[in-house]
C-alpha cells in the first residue's frame, strides 16, 4: 500500500502555492485610490475659472476705460427744489439711498431749501418711485443725496 504521507504534503505544497500566486495576483490588480486625480482635476477646473474671471473682469474694465474716454463730456443737469404746494418751508429732505426712509438703512443726508439750485447726478427707481441724486450748488453747495423726482423742477 502506498503511504498517503508523500501525497498530503504534496497537496499542502499546492494549496500554499495557489494562494501564494493568488495573493501576488490581487497585488497586480490593486487599483488606484480615485481621489487624488479627481482632486487634482478639481484644482485644474477652479485655477481655469479664477485665470478666465480675471480675463473677463480685464475687459470689462478695458470697454468701460474706452466708453468712458471716447463719450463726450456730458452737460450736468439741472433742477430746481420745489415742495409742489404742500407747504413745505423748511426743505426738502434728502437720503442716503433711492426711497428714502422706506429703504432700508437709509439715513437722512440734509435739507434743501425750497428752490434751491441743484445738479442731478443721476436718476433711479424704487418701489415703482423714480428718486434723483442731487448735488446742491450755490449757496447748498456740498449737499448731496437722493429726492423724490416729484420735488425736482428739470431746468
């Protein structure tokens, strides 16, 4: 009879083989953590972004420098202060802010006089209200801040 010592250690030897060849197997298929390239395409996309904000914000400003030098000077425009009749003799108030005392953290800038002279620097909306932003001259001049358009004769 054949001693079934030889073929046990035979069959130990394989089965240590087999995972041995197993284990190298599953260290040559190991794959890569995905994160660091999708953290490094990340970087790439924001560094793009920020390098074509300021691409486009040195445009921007380079159209605005050129409208701005190519416009002729624009002639300022005038308007008188007058309270329309509501028996106001003390002034009309101006704010700090389109909408006076309804827009928020608006603060009163000054009183002009019923009549005074003023400069209109521009014109804005505000709940459906068209404000301007005068600039007193003569006697109020340095006074400066938004009125409602109603209280504003155009010269």
């Amino acid at each position: 009879m054949p001693s079934t010592r030889g073929c046990a250690g035979d069959m130990s030897r394989a089965l240590a083989g087999a995972l041995a060849l197993l284990l190298l197997a599953s260290l040559g298929c190991r794959r890569e953590n995905p994160a660091p390239p999708r953290t490094a395409t990340a970087a790439a996309v924001q560094a793009a972004s920020q390098r074509a904000t300021a691409v486009v914000a040195t445009a921007t400003a380079v159209v605005e420098a050129t409208a701005a030098a190519a416009a002729p000077p624009a002639a300022a425009r005038m308007g008188k202060v007058v309270s329309g009749g509501l028996g106001v003799t003390a002034g009309i108030q101006i704010w700090s802010k389109p909408g006076g005392v309804l827009a928020g953290g608006a603060t009163m800038a000054g009183i002009l006089p019923d009549g005074a002279t003023v400069e209109i620097v521009r014109s804005d909306e505000f709940l459906g209200q068209r404000y301007h932003q005068v600039r007193g001259t003569g006697g109020e001049n340095g006074k400066e801040g938004w009125v409602e358009a109603r209280f504003v004769q155009l010269q």
